[in-house]
C-alpha cells in the first residue's frame, strides 16, 4: 500500500488525473466482437455485459478459444467492438480514434503477457523504464527503481532478459507495468510459461497490486487461480457463464495447488 | 517401419511448398534479386565489351595495316625523301620488312572559319603519307566522304585535298567535305572525314587525352603536305610492317643503330608505344578491372543481402526444422527447403541479370562507338561471359543460403524445438554492452542496444550498404583525383596570366630572329618569353624504366610564367640542374639533389646527334603531367641550342583578348600553331563533363542499389521486431516514435556503412590509381582526393537514404495486428 502511495506522490498530473477519477471504472455493454477468418465469421464474444469497480481483482476464465483474451484486448484498448460499447475511465473505446486509444494504453492500462514480451536488446532496468518512459513520467528513474524494488529485481536490474529465469522475466514485465504508474493491470496468463512455484510468486505480486489499489484484471484457464480473486468471471464460447466471487471466498496464494 | 512425411517425396513436393513461401515473401526475393541482377547484369554486360573492345581493335588494326615500327627524327629536322628508306633498306633483317613509307608530318594550325562553321583556331598536324601507292602501311580509314582522288595527289594540285580527322570534325561539328584554312593562310580542302590507326586515340596539345576539339589533324599525300610545309622532297618519319615471323625487337635494335651510325636524330619506337595501341589495349585490362570490381561489390552486397534474407528464414523455420529432426529427418532433406530460398533469389537473380547485362552492354556499346570510332567494330554475344556471370549469379545466394542452413541444422532437435524464453541466447558482446551506461530514455538507448545486441547482422547489412556505397565512393572519387590532378595542371598552365598562349615555331631559330621579334611586334600581343622545348629520354637508375620527357628551358629569371615549385629550389644557371614532375622523380626513383641521366638530341652543325649528358634535380614542379621538365634557359648549351628557340609564350596586350592575339599570329611566317593554356583545361573538363554525365548514372544506380539493400535489412528488422514494436504499441506508443526508434537504429547501421564504403572506396580508388599509374596513363601523377561533395552523397546514401528505408515500412508497423503478433511465439 505504501509503494503504491508514492506512486501517486510522485506521479505526473497525468497520473493524478487517470486515477483520481472514475477513470478506472469499466463498463461493457452489449460487446460483440465476430472476425472473419478466411471464409468463415468467428464470433469471439456475444452480448457481454460487464462493470468492474475500481481497484478489484477480477480473474476472467475460461478454456482456450473461449473469448478471454478478446475480452482483455478490448478493455485494453487494442482491438475494438463489433457492436455494443466498451468503456474505460468513462471513454468509449469503440468511438475513439486510434490516437485516443494509444493514450489510454499509454496512461490508463499496462499489459503483462504471457510470454513476458521484454525488449531483448535492454537490460532489466531499461525494459522497466520502457513502462514509465512510454506513459511519459517525469520522474521515470524513480518509478523504475520502486517498481524493480516492489517485484524483488533490484539486483539483477542491469541483467538482460536471456540472463534472467522466466519467473524473473515475468517479474520485470509486472515492474514494467507498474512503472507505467497506469490504474488498470491486464495480465494474460501471467504465468503460462512459469512452473508452479513460480507462478505463485507472480501472483503474490499481482495481488498485492490489487490489495494496493490497482484494477487487476487476470485471464486464464486455470480454475485454481481464480481462487485468489474478488470475482471471477466464467466465459465459454464467447458467453459469460458465471460471475461472482470464488466459491469459498478468495483464498490465499499460498493454499493454491496445480 | 517408422516413416516420415516428408521422406520419399519427390521434386514437385519441394517445389510446392518453395512456391508457397515465394509467395509470402516474394517483395524480399524480387528485391535481393534484382540487387543481385545489377550485380551480374555488370560483370555480363562490361564483361562482353573487353572481349568486343579486342577484337574490333585487332580488327581495326589489321584492316589499315597498323605499322609494326616507326622512325621519327627529333622536331625541326628533315632529311631528302629516300634517305630514311636507304637507312632501312640497309639493316640485315631488311628483307623481314613487309611495307615501308616515308611520311612528313609536321605541326600547323587550323581555321575551321572556312569551312562555313563558327571560326576556330586550333592546333592541327599535317601528316604526308601515300595514299594507296604500294603496300600499305597505316592507311586511312574514310568513315564518311571519300579519299582524294589520283589528281589531288601530286604537288602540282593548286588546293591540297586530304582527309580530315573524324573525331575533330565531329566535335566541331563540321561537314563531311569542306575547306579549312592552315597556318600561313594556304587554304586546304577535304573529301572526307577518317583517321589512321595510329590516331585511333591520341593525345592533344599539351599532352591532354579526350581533347578532339583541340587538335586537327589533317591526312593529306605527301607532296602536297612538302609544298604546305615549305620542306619540298623532305621528309621525317617513317612507318613499316613486317612479314610474318620477322623478329621485331631484332630489327628494332638494327634500325636504332643504323640512324644512329647516319647520325640522324632519331627515336625507333615500335606499334606497342604508340600511344593509341597503348591506351586501346591496356584501357581494356584496366577498364575490365575496374568493372569487375565494381560488380563484385554488387555481387557482394546481393550475397550479404541472400545471407541476411535466408538466416531470417531459417530462424522462422527454426522449429520447423527441429521438429524435423525430431521426426528423424536426414540433415540434407531438412536443409532443402531453406536452400531453395536460395533457389528462388539466384533465379530471378540471374534471369534479370542476363537482361540488365544485355541492356548494360548495349548502351556501353554506343557508348564505345561514338567515343571511340573504329573501322571494324565487333559486338557480338559472349556467351562465354553470361555463362559464367550466370554461374555466379547462381552460386552466390545458393552459397550465402547454405551457411544459415548447415548452422541451423548442426543444433540438437531439443534446442531447435524450444519456445519462449528458453530460445534466448547469450550474446558476448550485448553482455557486456550492457554495462556501460547509455543516456537518455528507453526510446533512445533501444535502436543502439538493438544494433549492440545482433552485431553480425548489423555488419552483415553495414557491408552490404557499405559495399554499394564503395562503389558509388570509387567511381565519384575517380572523378575528384582526375578532377584536382586536371586542376592543377590547370593551375600550373595558367600561372602568370590565363591569357598565356603556346606559340610552336616550325623549327629552331635565333631568339633575336625576325621570326621571333615579329610575334613582338603585333598589336595584339604584349608580350613574348622566347623558350626551347626539346624530346629528351631520362635514364633510370636501379632499374625503373626510362622515361621519355619533354624539356622546356625558360629564363626563370625573367619570364612572366615560371613554374611553381613545391620541393627544393628553382634552378639557375646552366648547372642550375631541372625541375622534375613528382610523378617522373617517383618513376625514375630519384628525388631533389640527385642526379639523372638524359639522353637527349644535340645539334651538330645542319643535324642533330644523340647523347647523355648527367644533370641535377634541382626540384619537383607543381604540374601533374609527367611528361613535363622545366629548366633554365641556361641550360641550352648542353643542347647546341644556346640563343635558340622553337617556342614562344605569347601575352596579349593590353585590350586584346587571347582570340585577338590568336588571329594575329597566325599568318606569321615560322608559327605552325597556337594554343591558348587556358583552353587545355577547358577542353579536358569539356571532356570529363560528359564522362561524369555518364558517371552519376552509375551513382543513381549505386543509389537504388544501397535502398534496396537498407530497404530489405529493415523489412528484414521490422518483421522480426514484430512482437517489440506490437509490445510498443501495447504500451501506447505512437507510430511515429516507433518508426523513429527503427529509423535511429538504420541510421547507426548508415553510419558504420558510410564508414566501410568510404574506407572501401578509398581503398578500391588507391588501386586503380596505382593500375592507371603504371598502365594506361602513366603520363599523369594522380594523387588520391575524396572531395567534400563525395562524402557528402556517400553519407546521404548511407545514412539518409538508409534512414528513410524504415518510413517506408510504416504503414506496415501501422496496420500490424497488434493482438496477434503480441501472441507470436519466439
């Protein structure tokens, strides 16, 4: 809680701005979303309706093919709606211009991937600089070195990507995003590359992120991850089929099992 | 029995499935292609031009019966018509002499006014020779027009009819027949336009090379040449040929000690040193050299760039191929598909390089032919030449594929196969890079760390560039060092007054004659230096080769032109010693203080003999050209020549221009021609202006060649960054900065490439020069200069227009599925 304190402290009128309104408030509305492929129409998501308050930990679910990550590339900005509305921080992604979405992805959400995506050419430092350098904070040095503080990485700040473990890559991509000082995480299956052990530690991260203010939103297809989340959101063939808290009430990320 | 797919499969297997990765890349293959088809398209095309250049000289030569060896009396002297045939009759190889003749040629001027076009005073030679009377021996070539007919050939006809030089009347845009008039105001007319072979290609005034326009050369029969010449029955050279299996240098040796022993002053001098022999022929190795090397720069820079292309390929291919492993696939089947990448680009390499090689000898065909006119020329299809460019063309990218493809199949299935982050690999040189500290943001640190992190492709595309940008570096270098050697000829020519004008006399006379005192009193002229211009042979010690030069004495005390000297002293007094070109002391091995032997003509009563006499180098002067020595008047004694003079530096006066003083003189009696200095350097840059016309298409070709490379490197980079800059824009970043990092990154690999092409090209300039120097003109002392201009378009190619490669990429980092290429797997 602390760190994410002086993140606000610190942070640039831009970030005051995006967090201190109901700028992370998300709202879906009707959301479709259909591609074309090839010759075919593959619908990804149908007549979602969905509002996440601000600083909830939210675990959407689901197997694969079933429309997640649509959903996460939508309230993220990178894609957009078919019909229906998205809304984030009170914008309707699907009427704005590109630019428009690039500056929500700029001071409104970060990402976290699966497969890390780290800039291999930069150290560890430089990738989690990246975050701060893109949402344009002043004082970028300073959230690099909390956010590499807060994931654990300090040391190993001037390693390069090839020169670190994956749960460690995984770590720098969560500094990365939390450098960027935005309200909102996604994180696609953060830990589908990591073993089990690590993959906890990611999500101990990322819960603290959720328990320090942050909008955490975390897609995967595992069931037992969704145990640590205020509310889980159960999607199959591009439908919402469950949404409420886990069964049992969230429980710690130490109890998790896979 | 365990299978696998693709085992047994036969040819058209392969072939779909090449066809099908064409398709998705075939913007890449078609580019390196064509850069591979300039590559090949050069060395067919200029390759076939010195097979053409020999055998249309071998033919030319032959058809006019070029003299196998030539005798010509020193300047000014002149002997009865027979006596140098009594001197050849006499050797003891006579009999091996096939065809003899007795020609007086002699220097004039000319007034092409007369022939009904714009009035010109230029420098002309009058050669008297037989036209068809006996076996010939170096015959005129009548390319348009005709030859003078049987009554114009003796001296009785009252205007002189000859053949006048094709080049001159084609620069000077005069007509096929007319009239011009000569020094002494005779009128002369032609029937036509030729040349003889030994004016193939020849030096103007002043020793210039490429200045038609500025010597006229007049081919007329003999008799008529003695009455023009006021030297009726004389004569003073001699051309023959030889029989078939006569020894050449034997009787060269005889006819050197028969003159000698006739005491006439006299040079042998055999077909290879004649000047248009030399230049025709060794041009060709020279010319050839340099196009091979320019092609093989191309060449080069395609097979880097098929290096780059495949390694890509093999990377994306890279699971594939240990998934094949893994299925127990053999080695050689799993590199097939990854060679055929090879297949692809030597293909469409070389199909488009056999048609660029035939445009490129097509239009240097043309070329050859109005810059170099010959009787016979020859320019057939080499077959033997596209053969092998077409070897090349293949062997090239098939090589650069292969060394991808024979790494990428040594690693073990378990590594090839591997995902994610377990793909990354350690990098030396990035680990340690990664310790020093860069400033600024991410955004600027990335397109360095970027080049840091992937160095051998980095150099890989610098070379590739780089080589492109030799070749531009070399041909506009070339042009910068013959440029400033022109130059300072130039400079040297001029100093004391631009206005200067070269004024040859017929022969010798007394400094304080009424042939010299009259070219004082003209009105136009204000000034005159009377001064000596002698052949002299300067003997080299240590075994360097002699050196024929040409020494002008002048008072260097009074004359208004002096040259500049830019090592050791001016020399005075008859001891005083000469002044040497830098080029001549370097040749003869001998610097400042040293002495040299000349072999040189001194007069003997009515004739001249030969003899060595040792002088000092007293200095080096300014004046690029070889050729050139300076002494003191002085010195004139040790030629008999005391108070003589052969050549007068004439200075318009005041209010006259160097026309006005021209056309004064030039009815003067004793003046053969005049020629203004100013005009020599004029003349050369006319010439090279249209030699460099010539040259910046090579430089815009250079231009498209070094884009297509950084255009293919950077589409190279832009797809395999496609997860970074998808990262990029996760993270909002707006095009333009992502295109910028990109655009910074090429402008590092710019930079090295502008480097390596301007170090290459300084390089490849240094051994042309240094093959120049030695073969086709070791006449002129060509320092190496790159001038600012060069560099500036070497670093606008390498950096601006390999910066720009990535803008052109943008619409494709624009409208890239960002969602998708998030999920690529490495």
């Amino acid at each position: 809680m602390a760190d994410r304190v002086a993140f606000d402290e610190t942070g640039s009128e831009a970030v005051d701005a995006s967090i201190g309104h109901a700028g992370t408030r998300i709202d879906l509305d009707e959301l479709t979303k259909r591609y074309q492929v090839g010759e075919v129409e593959v619908t990804a998501l149908e007549n979602i309706n969905l509002h996440v308050d601000e600083a909830a930990f939210v675990v959407i679910l689901g197997p694969s093919g079933c429309g997640k990550t649509t959903l996460l590339n939508m309230i993220g900005a990178l894609d957009t709606p078919t019909s229906g509305s998205v809304k984030v921080a009170g914008i309707d992604l699907g009427r704005a211009s590109s630019g428009e979405r690039a500056e929500m992805r700029r001071n409104t959400v970060s990402f976290i991937f699966q497969t890390f995506n780290l800039f291999p050419a930069l150290t560890a430092y430089e990738n989690v600089r990246f975050g701060a350098d893109a949402a344009r904070r002043s004082d970028a040095d300073d959230r690099t070195r909390m956010a590499l503080d807060q994931v654990g990485l300090s040391p190993r700040q001037d390693h390069f990507p090839h020169q670190l473990s994956g749960g460690e890559q995984q770590r720098v991509a969560i500094a990365r995003a939390l450098a960027s000082g935005n309200p909102i995480l996604l994180a696609d299956e953060p830990t589908g590359e990591l073993d089990f052990r690590t993959g906890v530690q990611i999500l101990q991260v990322l819960e603290e992120q959720a328990r320090a203010g942050m909008t955490v939103l975390v897609v995967t297809h595992n069931r037992e991850i969704s145990r640590i989340a205020d509310r889980v959101i159960e999607l199959s063939s591009g439908h919402i089929v469950a949404d409420g808290p886990p069964a049992g009430g969230p429980a710690r990320t130490s109890d998790l099992q896979w | 029995m365990v299978t696998t797919p693709a085992r047994g499969r036969g040819a058209g297997f392969w072939l779909r499935w090449s066809w099908r990765d064409f398709r998705s890349r075939w913007i890449a293959i078609l580019a390196i292609g064509v850069v591979l088809a300039i590559g090949i398209g050069v060395y067919a095309g200029l390759g076939s031009t010195a097979t053409w250049r020999r055998q249309s000289n071998d033919a030319s030569f032959a058809a006019l019966a070029m003299h196998d060896l030539r005798i010509e009396l020193s300047p000014g002297t002149f002997v009865d018509q027979g006596t140098l045939l009594d001197v050849v009759s006499g050797i003891e190889d006579g009999s091996s002499i096939d065809a003899v003749a007795e020609r007086l040629v002699v220097d004039s001027q000319v007034d092409t006014g007369s022939a009904g076009i714009e009035s010109a005073l230029v420098p002309a030679r009058l050669v008297g020779m037989s036209f068809g009377d006996g076996r010939p021996v170096d015959e005129v070539w009548i390319r348009d027009g005709s030859a003078p007919s049987d009554g114009s050939t003796s001296s009785e006809a009252t205007t002189p009819v000859g053949v006048l030089e094709a080049k001159f009347a084609d620069f000077r845009g005069l007509p096929t027949a007319g009239t011009v008039t000569i020094a002494g105001g005779r009128e002369v007319d032609y029937s036509g336009l030729g040349v003889i072979p030994e004016d193939f290609f020849y030096e103007g005034p002043e020793g210039t090379i490429f200045a038609e326009g500025e010597l006229a050369i007049l081919y007329l029969p003999l008799a008529p040449t003695q009455q023009l010449a006021d030297r009726p029955g004389q004569v003073n050279d001699l051309v023959m040929t030889l029989g078939d299996g006569a020894d050449r240098d034997a009787v060269e040796a005889q006819l050197t000690e028969a003159v000698n022993r006739a005491g006439l002053g006299a040079t042998v001098s055999t077909r290879d040193d004649a000047v248009a022999v030399r230049i025709l022929y060794e041009d060709i190795d020279n010319d050839q050299r340099f196009w091979n090397a320019l092609s093989a720069l191309v060449l080069a820079a395609a097979a880097l760039a098929a290096f780059n292309l495949v390694s890509r390929i093999v990377e994306a291919q890279r699971r594939e191929i240990g998934i094949g492993m893994a299925l127990g696939l053999p080695r050689p089947q799993l590199a097939i598909r990854p060679l055929l990448v090879g297949v692809q680009v030597a293909v469409v390499g070389t199909i488009a390089g056999v048609a660029v090689g035939y445009i490129v000898g097509d239009a240097f065909a043309g070329v050859l032919e109005s810059f170099l006119p010959l009787p016979d020329y020859r320019t057939g299809f080499q077959a033997g030449i596209y053969a092998q460019a077409a070897v090349l063309g293949l062997a090239v990218p098939i090589v650069a594929a292969a060394i991808p493809v024979w790494r990428a199949v040594r690693v073990e299935p378990i590594e090839a196969i591997r995902t994610g982050h377990l793909t990354a690999k350690s990098n030396r040189l990035t680990d340690w890079t990664g310790r020093i500290p860069l400033p600024g943001s991410t955004l600027t640190r990335m397109p360095l760390r970027n080049v840091l992190r992937n160095p051998r492709r980095t150099v890989l595309t610098a070379v590739g560039v780089g080589a492109a940008i030799t070749a531009l570096v070399a041909v506009l270098g070339m042009l910068d060092s013959f440029d400033r050697a022109i130059n300072r000829g130039g400079d040297e020519f001029t100093r004391g007054g631009s206005d200067r004008i070269i004024v040859q006399l017929d022969t010798f006379y007394p400094s304080d004659s009424s042939v010299v005192a009259e070219l004082d009193q003209v009105a136009d002229v204000g000034r005159i230096d009377a001064a000596l211009r002698l052949p002299v042979t300067a003997l080299a010690a240590d075994g360097n080769e002699d050196l024929d030069l040409l020494i002008e004495l002048v008072d260097l005390d009074t004359a208004r032109w002096t040259p500049t000297v830019i090592d050791g002293a001016t020399p005075t007094g008859a001891d005083g010693g000469l002044l040497l070109a830098r080029k001549a002391a370097t040749d003869l091995g001998v610097g400042v203080g040293d002495r040299v032997t000349l072999r040189h003509p001194v007069r003997t009563g009515a004739g001249f003999a030969l003899t060595e006499t040792e002088v000092d180098v007293a200095g080096i002067h300014g004046n690029p050209i070889r050729t050139f020595v300076i002494g003191d008047v002085s010195l004139a004694s040790v030629f008999g020549l005391q108070g003589a003079a052969n050549l007068v530096h004439v200075y318009p006066a005041d209010g006259a221009t160097r026309a006005d003083a021209q056309r004064s003189i030039f009815d003067l009696p004793g003046v053969t021609s005049s020629q203004p200095v100013a005009r020599i350097s004029e003349a050369i840059d006319e010439a090279l202006a249209q030699i460099v016309s010539i040259l910046l298409v090579a430089a815009a070709a250079v231009l498209i060649l070094a884009l297509l490379i950084a255009f293919n490197a950077t589409r190279i980079t832009v797809e395999e960054r496609q997860r970074e800059h998808a990262t990029m824009r996760a993270f909002g970043l707006p095009i333009r900065s992502i295109v910028g990092t990109v655009v910074r990154e090429s402008v590092v690999t710019g930079v090295v490439a502008t480097v390596i092409g301007l170090a290459g090209g300084v390089v490849f300039i240094q051994w042309m020069l240094r093959s120049l120097a030695t073969t086709t003109l070791p006449d002129v002392g060509i320092d190496l200069y790159v001038a600012p201009a060069t560099i500036i378009v070497a670093a606008v190619v390498g950096i601006a227009v390999v910066a720009l490669a990535p803008v052109l990429l943008a619409r494709r980092i624009a409208t890239m599925d960002v969602p998708d290429a998030l999920r690529i797997m490495e």
